[in-house]
C-alpha cells in the first residue's frame, strides 16, 4: 500500500464511500459468519445420518446373505430354461433354414 498524506479535512470524518463500504464490510463478515455456523450445522447432520446408515450394515449384510442364499436355486434353474429355450430357437431356425433350402433346391 501506499502511504499518501490524507487531507486535514478528510482525517476528522470518514468520507460517505469509506462509510458504506465499512457498512458492507461488516455485513459481509456477518454473513460469512451465518454462513460457517450453518456449514458446520450441516456437517454435524451429515455425520449423524452416516452413523445411522453405518448402524443397518450389519443388518444389510444379514438381508444380502439371505438374497444370495435363496437367489442360487432360482438363477440356476432360470439359466437352464434359457439354454432350453435358446436350444427350441435354434432348432426352429435350422428347421426353417432347412425348408428355405429345400424349396430352393427343388
């Protein structure tokens, strides 16, 4: 900063633009102040919902052994189907490739 000599008249009273810009400065620290105490608010409410998810882990665990557990017979099952399926659609198709080739040939 430069150090310039200020007015004698300017010394005694702040000018109406020092004034106002106090004015903001002040409401700006109380603003950021408003703004950390509700960051700080906000942070305490985080960690309190996480220690409430943290406190279902176990019982997530449980449910997830239980969906795994019961999910085998079904998945097996479903994946044989499928290959039966899959195997009936092809053989169609081959049937109907074997039509198409013998009209043609014909």
């Amino acid at each position: 900063m430069s150090t310039t000599p200020a007015p004698k008249n300017r010394a005694s009273s702040p000018t109406v633009f020092e004034q106002q810009r106090a004015e903001l400065v002040r409401e700006i620290a109380v603003g950021m102040e408003q703004v950390l105490q509700n960051i700080n608010r906000l942070n305490r409410n985080l960690e309190s919902i996480i220690s409430v998810g943290n406190e279902f882990g176990s019982v997530e665990a449980l449910w997830s052994q239980f969906e795994n557990f019961m999910g085998r017979p079904g998945d097996e099952t479903e994946a044989q189907e499928r290959q039966k399926s899959g195997h009936q659609d092809v053989d169609h198709s081959q049937l109907h490739e074997q039509e198409m080739g013998d009209g043609e040939d014909r």
